[in-house]
C-alpha cells in the first residue's frame, strides 16, 4: 500500500467524524505496512479536549503493540498536527508523519511553527500535501454545512415580515378563530398587511405558521393555532425590542409571553352576539343616543380621561388619542354615544370592523350617570345598527361578572378568556 492507500483509510476516518458533527480530522497508525490504529476526532461527542485524531490514533497503537515507543511506526493525518498533537508524536517516536491539508491557524508541522525542527531527542520526518486536495474539501464542505445550518437556525428564531401578497395565508391562518382574531382580521381588512398602522409578522414552521404577530400603531397582537406548542421564543424576542402600549392575545398564548415580558396581565371575558335580546330603554328626560362621527373624537377622549380604567392610557396622551379615536371611527369603526346637553356620557365604539363581525370596546359612562342603564342602551343600539348593516356578530370583552350579567341579557354569550398586557410605555431593552 502507498502513501495515498493510507491516507485514503484517514479521510474514512475523518468522514465518520463528520457524521458526528465534530471537526472532520482523521488518523491512521501504520507499522510495518500494517494498519495497527485508526481514529477520527471526538472533541464534541466526547467533551474531551485532548480526543484529537493522532491521539487516539496514538492511544490505540501503544496498546495494540504493548509499548510507548513507536519508533518503527507512520502516522496518517488528514490535517497538520497541532501542538499538542505534534508533542505526542515526538514523544511516541513515531518516525514519519504524512498529512494532508496544511492548517494554517493550529498547525505546528510547518505551518504555524515546525517542532520537529526543534533540537529534541526525536525528530520524526515529515510528508506534506498527500491527498491534500481530498483533505482540504472535506474540511472545507463541513465548514460551509455548519455556517448553512447555523444560518438557518438563526432564521429559525426570528419572526419575518409579510407582505401584502401573504394576505390570503394569513386569513387562511387566522380564520380558524374569527372571534378571538377579530381586531387581527378587521386590522388587515381596514389597513392592509403592511402599510403605517399595521404590519403582520410571522414565525414559520416548515411550510405553515408557527405564530403570527400583528401590529397596529403601538399595539400588538398575537396569534397560534397551537397555543400549547408554538415557540414562544421568537415571539418574545421580537416584543422584547418593541415599544408597544398594549398587548393582547388568548389566554393560553399570554401565559407562555407575558412572563418573559413584564407588566400586568389583564385578563378579560370574550364574549359573542348574534342577535340583540333586549334592546334597553333610555329612561332619562334631556338625554339623546346617537350614532358617532369622526369629528366626535374629542369628547370620546374627554369622557375617557374621566373614567378610572381608561385615564392612564389617555391622561397626557390626549392628541394622540384623539388621532387613533378619529382613526377608527374613518376606517370602519362605529360609535354610539348618549349625550345630555351636548355632553357625551356615556359611550362604546366598534373597532376592528370586518366582513363577518366587529368587537366592541371602550364601553363607558361618565360616573356620575352610571347604573341607569345608559351602556347598555348604547351597546344594543350600537350593536342593532351593526347587523341592521348585515353583520353576523359581534364580540365583546368584559373584565367583571357584574358587567357580564348586564352583556348577558343583551344576548352575548362567553367565548373564553383573552388577555391584555398593558403598561409597556417603552420597550424592555
Ligand atoms: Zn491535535
């Protein structure tokens, strides 16, 4: 056999080693033209900084021949020895080494440095470049593996921008849930997939959706069809670097977020209706329900800057909000408002209008007007007005079981719990 033979028997080797995703290096011990050891690097699988090919190739030969000197054997390598492999090979006596590729960062065979040139009681001679082509791609091909799947890993974890022509996938997504996705649906419906107010972005899994996050201004939304099982990180990353105001999605994929989040998990009741039960009655002298327009905006904000659970979101904020409200009563949203001498009291609004249904939010009264059934009397109104318009449903959250009941009679019905993460002014980072 030639020098090529054996070398050949090394780049086995250092295939096998590449199998196991460890750095393809292999070694072959031959003595008296009988193979007596072969290795391949086991760095990773074995967690041992010193399972470099030669060493075990080394290792295996003293204990097949029953001796530490292996004056009358040759070392085959696919790559230049490194120090410590070079020290190994002096000191084992071996009398020749062959390799293949030159390493130019570690190798101390000429490369780096030559020890065999040093003034020690044992120079083993030396062979470059056999096979060295076959050495070098062998290396060369694990190398471009490896920066290819930590590319793709990196792709793995990182939400990706979708575009207007994702729109049917994304719908084809969402719809599995059209209550629960309704402000996601009606935002795409009104704005579009990616334009100012809203863009859509997505964790993929093969060929589907893993999850979705929309945002809408500052507000965001997530969505999984596999709320259990979806890969939170991605998700979290991505909402982690954002600024966002509010945060909402079910329940079950708020609880596997919001801890890694921050902030205050609020949960609420979703609920549906699809036809008014009881239309209620406005029993007070002076007081008018009307339908709202978008120049309204102002007196929704000064109402809502009255009210405890929305203050804080608008206190400070009341241009600002006074935008979004106009917003959403020019882009599909409908408000219904009771006015007493031309002060809105009490107040709900439709957001998220779609084809299907609409939600309704920022159901409010003025304290001082409340429990004489104003809200209820502007959500049914609102709520007729809407499938007088041809709507199937209508959804509604609630936080409280005192206003559940009040929902109930209207005729809505409890889908299940979604949840909204509120009090991120400024991103977490
Ligand atoms: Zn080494």
């Amino acid at each position: 056999m030639t020098d090529k033979d054996y070398m050949r028997l090394a780049l086995e080797e250092a295939q096998k080693a590449a199998e196991l995703g460890e750095v393809p290096v292999g070694a072959v011990v031959v003595c008296g033209g009988k193979v007596v050891a072969q290795a391949h690097n086991t760095r990773e699988t074995e967690k041992n900084a010193l399972h470099h090919a030669e060493l075990l190739a080394i290792d295996k030969a003293c204990k097949a021949l029953g001796g530490w000197r292996l004056w009358q054997c040759d070392l085959y390598v696919t790559l230049e020895p490194c120090p410590m492999c070079t020290g190994a090979i002096i000191n084992s006596r071996i009398q020749r080494v062959v390799y293949g590729a030159s390493d130019e960062k570690a190798g101390c065979c000429g490369s780096v440095t030559d020890l065999t040139k040093l003034p020690l009681n044992h120079k083993p001679q030396l062979v470059k470049g056999v096979l060295q082509q076959e050495c070098t791609a062998v290396l060369q091909s694990f190398f471009t593996g490896l920066r290819k799947e930590r590319e793709t890993e990196r792709n793995k974890t990182k939400m990706k921008k979708l575009y207007e022509t994702d729109r049917q996938k994304i719908l084809d997504y969402i719809m599995a849930e059209p209550e629960m996705n309704l402000f996601f649906i009606g935002d795409i419906e009104n704005f579009g997939v990616d334009t100012k107010e809203v863009e859509v972005f997505a964790h993929q899994k093969g060929d589907s959706f893993d999850s979705l996050i929309l945002r809408y201004t500052t507000n965001y939304i997530v969505y999984s069809q596999t709320p259990e099982t979806f890969d939170a990180e991605p998700v979290i990353k991505f909402l982690s670097t954002r600024k966002r105001r509010c945060l909402s999605a079910r329940g079950d994929i708020m609880e596997r977020i919001a801890p890694a989040l921050g902030g205050t998990p609020r949960p609420t009741y979703m609920s549906r209706c699809n036809a008014v039960a009881q239309r209620a009655p406005i029993q007070a002298k002076g007081v008018t329900v009307r339908s709202l327009v978008p120049d309204d905006a102002a007196a929704i904000v000064e109402l809502f800057c009255q009210i405890d659970e929305f203050k804080d979101g608008y206190l400070g904020h009341e241009a600002e909000m006074e935008e979004e409200e106009r917003l959403n009563l020019c882009n599909g949203g409908r408000g219904y408002g009771a006015f007493y001498e031309g002060k809105l009291i009490s107040y709900a609004q439709t957001s998220a209008e779609n084809s299907l249904g609409a939600m309704i939010t920022g159901v409010a009264t003025l304290p001082a007007w409340r429990r004489r059934g104003f809200a209820g009397a502007v959500v049914s109104s609102l709520c007729q007005m809407c499938f007088n318009d041809g709507m199937q449903f209508l959804c509604l959250f609630y936080d409280n079981p005192a206003a559940g009941s009040i929902y109930r009679q209207l005729g809505f019905e409890e889908l299940g719990v979604y949840t909204m993460l509120r009090g991120m002014d400024t991103a977490n980072v």
